[in-house]
C-alpha cells in the first residue's frame, strides 16, 4: 500500500512512504526518478532514514536538500516523533 504523500527535490522526482515488499519494515520512504523519458523502479532510502518500524509522511524542505519525516524506530519526544536528515 502507498500513502500519499508527494514531494519533490534534486535527487528525486517522487517520493512517498508505503509498506510495499522489500522494505525494511514497517512503513519505508521510498522513490523513484524520471530517467531517460522513463520512470525507475522504486528505491527503498535505507538505513539509517528506514527503521524496523515505521517511517513515513517524507517532505523536502524548500532548501531541496533536507528530508523531514516521521519515525517510530528512533528516538524522540514520543510516537511518530518528527526527524531531520539532510541530503547524504
């Protein structure tokens, strides 16, 4: 299953979070990029972002570089605390 969530950056063109096959667990953020006229298979962000647990609700501040999103799998003020992490 896809949760609506759609944000745009430099490295990517779609990205979203979704429980789908071949995540880490949980809900993954996940996305893909228009390539040659063709889009790609969806790419699981991995660790440390993806937890065992859930991580979602992914959004590009408007400095294009920082990713911030929801997490269960790291620690904060509670569940689905708010996290940041700039462009690797």
């Amino acid at each position: 299953m896809g949760f609506a969530t759609l944000t745009f950056c430099r490295w990517a063109n779609y990205i979203f979070a979704s429980d789908r096959a071949g995540g880490l667990g949980g809900i993954d953020i996940w996305y893909v990029q228009f390539e040659n006229g063709k889009w790609s298979e969806a790419r699981n962000l991995g660790a440390p972002i993806n937890t065992k647990y859930d991580d979602q609700t992914p959004f590009i501040h408007p400095d294009g570089v920082t990713l911030y999103f929801t997490s269960e799998g790291h620690a904060g003020m509670g569940v689905r605390s708010l996290h940041d992490a700039p462009q690797r």
